[in-house]
C-alpha cells in the first residue's frame, strides 16, 4: 500500500500532537484508505488532558487540512464527515497488550488487502 498526499498529510497531523500537548507520547499509527489506527500515551503532566480532546483535535486539524487539499491540490471530495463522530479506544494495561495492538496495526494493510470486499 502507498500512503497518498492525503495519507502523508494525516501522518504529519498525528505527528504534530506531540507539540501541541505536552503530555502525549506517540506510538505507532497506520493510515489506510477509509480509516487510521494509532497509539499514543497520555503522560502525567500538569496539564490536563483527555484522549477525546487529542482525537478530536486530530480530526479537526485533518479535516481542515483535508479541505485545503481538495480546493487547492484537487483531492477527492467527501460527503458530510471526513470521520465518524466516535472512535473507538481501548486502554492498553500490559506489555503485552501493547505488543499485540502494535502487532495488529502494523499488519493492518496485510489483512486488507486479503479482504475482498476492499478496494484495491
């Protein structure tokens, strides 16, 4: 799989989280076609902090960015929402829970494309 302009432009707006809130720690992340897997870690810091507040920044700063692209650089257009209103979380209470999660990420362009219902 080969990430596009709007694949790279999301993985540069994961990577800005880290200077944007000083109490999170970037993991791992994929960006694939219709959605994106990542990891990150909310650190003690006096600064308080939730995970739905980084996620939706996230979502804001990339559909903003998204929406430059489609006026300016000619990117496919979207319906309504660029995300779903949700996401899912899940909090990660072992070494090996986060072993299995980084596994399950990085792997994710492999189980799609096997998926037949996928576009390829």
């Amino acid at each position: 799989m080969v990430r596009n302009e709007a694949g790279k432009m999301v993985l540069n707006v994961y990577e800005g989280l880290a200077q944007r809130f000083q109490n999170v720690k970037l993991d791992t992340i994929i960006v694939m076609p219709d959605h994106v897997h990542f990891i990150i870690f909310l650190l003690p810091n006096t600064e308080l902090i939730e995970l739905g507040d980084v996620v939706g920044a996230f979502k804001s700063i990339a559909t903003l960015k998204y929406i430059c692209g489609v006026r300016e650089l000619g990117w496919e257009r979207f319906e309504q929402k660029l995300w779903q209103s949700n996401y899912y979380d899940h909090v990660i209470r072992s070494e090996s829970d986060l072993f299995r999660i980084r596994k399950y990420i990085e792997e994710n362009p492999l189980r799609w494309s096997l998926d037949p219902k996928r576009k390829k």
